[in-house]
C-alpha cells in the first residue's frame, strides 16, 4: 500500500504550521493559502483548542494534514494513538523517539495492521529525536553525556531500525543523517526555514528553502514567515518558485 505523501510537484515538498489557536484563524490561513502548500501541520495547541473536527474538516476540504503532537507513551497506548491518526486520515503523524524500540515497533505495526485491515494508504510515521530546544548541558542533566547531534543521529538510526519513515531535523543535520541511514525513502522534515530577507525568531540553525531542499530535505516546515507576513500568498509562491529552479 502507498503511503499517503507522495510528492509530484514543488508544493508538495511545502508544509505549512497551522500555529494558531483557533478553528477560524487556521481556516483562513487554509483558504488564503489554497493550492500553494501539500501539507498543513496540526500541532498539540491547535488540536488541543479544537480537536480531531478540524483535522476532519481540511481532510474533506482535500487537504493533506499532518499530525503534529509528538506522542510519546507505553507502547500500546501510542499505537492506539497512531491507528486513531490513520483512522482520521492523515498523511504524517509524529512520536518521541525517545519513547523507545518497542514503542516505535509497536505503532509501526498496529499502524500497518489498521491501514491494511481497512484498505486504506499508511500514514508516515516520524520519529522526532532531541528537541532543538535542548543543549549539551540540558542532556547532561538528563543523565545523557553526549552532543545532541549524536543522540539525535542513534536516534534517527533507532526509529529507521523499527520501520518508522521518517525524522524531523534542522537542515544542518541532514547529512550527518543520510550518512548514518542510507535509505532514501527515509524522509526528513525540516522546520527552521527562512526565506532570505525574513527574520529568524527563536529558530537559530536555519536554511533557505533552496538550501534546505539541496541539503536533502524532502519537505519544509513553514510558520511565522507565512503566518506573521500580510501577504502569505505571495511569500508562498516565491518560495514555489525557488524551489523549481
Ligand atoms: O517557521 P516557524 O519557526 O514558525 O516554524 C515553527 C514550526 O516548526 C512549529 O510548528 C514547530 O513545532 C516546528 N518545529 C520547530 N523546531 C523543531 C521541530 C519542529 O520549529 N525542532
């Protein structure tokens, strides 16, 4: 069975953040955005203010949703949570790698079980590894002595190991990654992009969206630079039209 991802045309590769707290405000980003964007993320403050009811609706408006609320729990209940996720149709969800093998193993195939019991495509499972937020210091006093990046990179073999399809990582760790996992149906999402001449925010490792996709990103991840701008259309198709170049 197909996974529901596939991308054909530049948009495809263009996820945008619903980082907004309510139904209305990400139905209008939806509509002014329309046909310029494969994929809208759903994060845990959006679908916790409005629940699976959005997710449904984008999905009946023929959008593609990707399920941005990093679980992370015992193995049977995040695999219960991935089969939700499939139920509901969306094209990429997201668990803590951190969760663990027999957690990743477990919503894995459950996911796999559901969609192939039903007759349905499989969402993409994504592992994210260490928070970006985190430093060196912060995993010591985690009990874990050693640099991110390489907690970040066993982490991203450990999720590849369990069939999980997919990491979020900055641009800049993109190729310590398909160095370390060789599979290039192994996809990478990056958030931390910044069209050149917009300001960076709290992100701190950025790329533009040209430099993140020749470093060997398979999808972007978008949110203030579309959603602070008062022309979101226009930055979009500017983005499009680097990324066909
Ligand atoms: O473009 P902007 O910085 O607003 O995008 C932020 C989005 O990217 C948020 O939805 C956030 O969850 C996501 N993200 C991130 N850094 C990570 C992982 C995800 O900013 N390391």
């Amino acid at each position: 069975m197909v996974e529901k991802d596939e991308k054909r045309e530049p948009k495809d590769r263009v996820i945008l953040a619903l980082d907004v707290p309510t139904a209305e405000a990400a139905l209008r980003l939806v509509e002014e955005t329309r046909g310029l964007v494969g994929m809208y993320k759903i994060g845990s403050q959006l679908f916790t203010a409005t629940g699976p009811d959005l997710v449904r609706a984008l999905l009946r408006g023929g959008e593609r949703v990707f399920l941005d609320l990093k679980f992370h729990d015992i193995p049977t209940v995040v695999a219960r949570a991935g089969v939700e996720a499939a139920r509901l149709g969306v094209s990429m969800f997201t668990l803590h790698a951190l969760g663990g093998e027999p957690m990743m193993r477990a919503v894995v195939e459950a996911v796999a079980d559901f969609c192939a019991r039903e007759g349905i495509a499989r969402p993409r499972v994504l592992a994210v590894t260490v928070l970006t937020s985190l430093e060196a210091k912060d995993l010591a006093k985690m009990g874990l002595q050693a640099e991110p990046e390489e907690i970040a990179v066993a982490l991203a073999r450990l999720a590849h190991a369990c069939g999980v399809g997919g990491v979020v990582a900055s641009a800049w760790e993109i190729a310590r990654i398909r160095e370390a996992i060789p599979d290039r149906e192994f996809a990478i999402i990056v958030p931390g992009v910044r069209p050149s001449g917009t300001p960076p925010h709290d992100q701190r490792r950025l790329a533009t969206p040209q430099e993140a996709i020749r470093a060997g990103a398979d999808y972007l991840v978008l949110g203030r630079p579309v959603l602070e701008s008062d022309r979101p259309r226009e930055i979009l198709e500017d983005i499009l039209r680097q990324l066909s170049s």
